[in-house]
C-alpha cells in the first residue's frame, strides 16, 4: 500500500488521498498506530472503514471528522 506518498501542505479537503499520504491537519483515529501517520489512520479520513468493502483510495473530509 506505499506506491504513492503524497505530503500535501494543506488537507486535500473533498479530493482523493491514498492510505500514505500525509498532511498538517493529520490527527490519528482512536486506534491508529502511533508510529504510522497517514491519511489511514486520520481522523479525517473516509476510506469506508465501517462498510464492508473498504475503499484503496480515499476522501479527505476535513474539517468534518470521519472517524472518532
Ligand atoms: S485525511 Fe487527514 S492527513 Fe490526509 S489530507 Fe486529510 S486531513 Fe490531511
């Protein structure tokens, strides 16, 4: 899940992020992983983690929360 690592300045705000990319605005989800910070772990985050199928690339909803 590395092939594309993206440091954005600013949220992507409603555009696409992959699982690694990372920006200023990231703030972990209760249960990321403290030494891995990316838009996966990030609270703003929409990667359908609580449907079923979960989505490769996701939607950066900051500053709405996702995730708690
Ligand atoms: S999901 Fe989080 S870390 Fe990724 S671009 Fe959006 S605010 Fe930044």
């Amino acid at each position: 899940m590395n092939e594309t690592v993206n440091k954005y300045e600013v949220p992507k705000k409603e555009g696409s992020v992959w699982p690694d990319d990372i920006c200023p605005a990231y703030t972990p989800r209760k249960d990321a992983i403290p030494s891995l910070k990316n838009c996966w772990y990030c609270r703003y985050a929409d990667f359908h983690l609580k449907e079923e199928r979960v989505l490769e690339v996701g939607i950066c909803k900051w500053p709405k929360k996702v995730m708690e």
